[in-house]
C-alpha cells in the first residue's frame, strides 16, 4: 500500500465562504490531509491555539476582521508551516503585501 502525498498533514482552512471550505477540505483530504475548518477570524484563532497546523488556507475578507491579521499572528508561530491567502478582490498591491507577509 502507497502512502498518500498528504498523509500525516494537517491544514487550517478559513473562510466564510461553505463552497470554499468544502472544496478545499476535498480538494486537500484527497491527498491524506486533515483537514479543520473556520468560518471567522476569532474561530481560526481559536482552532490554531488548540494545535500545530502544517498548512493554513486564509480568506482575506473574513465576516468579524481580516485574514491579514491573522496571517501576521501565524508568522509569530516558532513551529514550520505554510500559508497561502485565498481571496475574491485579488490586486497586484494585495499579492505584494501578502508576499511581504510570508505568505
């Protein structure tokens, strides 16, 4: 039996958008990964104090503040993990000031 690519993986995928969350926990179990999903800022914060996360998938525009905030508190996170930003109102500035972020 093959390993999955994923497997032993974890990913934080917030947005307040269900299709998105949906899509991306398939998308992401279809390759081993575990999967905990937020639908708001102050739930992200919750779930990320409650475990280490090897991968977060942050919406920009969240319904109780921005994604961007959050992403600056997961810099401060002395464990490895990536980040990617996913949002509907993508500019140049924004793609900058993400990438400015580690994102």
């Amino acid at each position: 039996m093959s390993e999955q690519l994923g497997a032993g993986l974890c990913a934080l995928v917030v947005d307040d958008e269900v299709v998105v969350c949906e899509f991306l926990s398939r998308f992401l179990e279809g390759f081993g990964v575990g999967v905990v999903t937020a639908s708001s800022l102050g739930a992200a914060r919750v779930r990320a104090d409650s475990q280490d996360y090897d991968l977060f998938f942050v919406d920009k525009h969240l319904p109780d503040g921005s994604g961007v905030e959050l992403v600056k508190e997961l810099t401060e996170r002395l464990y490895e993990h990536e980040v990617v930003m996913i949002t509907a109102q993508a500019t140049v500035d924004s793609a900058v000031a993400a990438i400015r972020l580690g994102v």
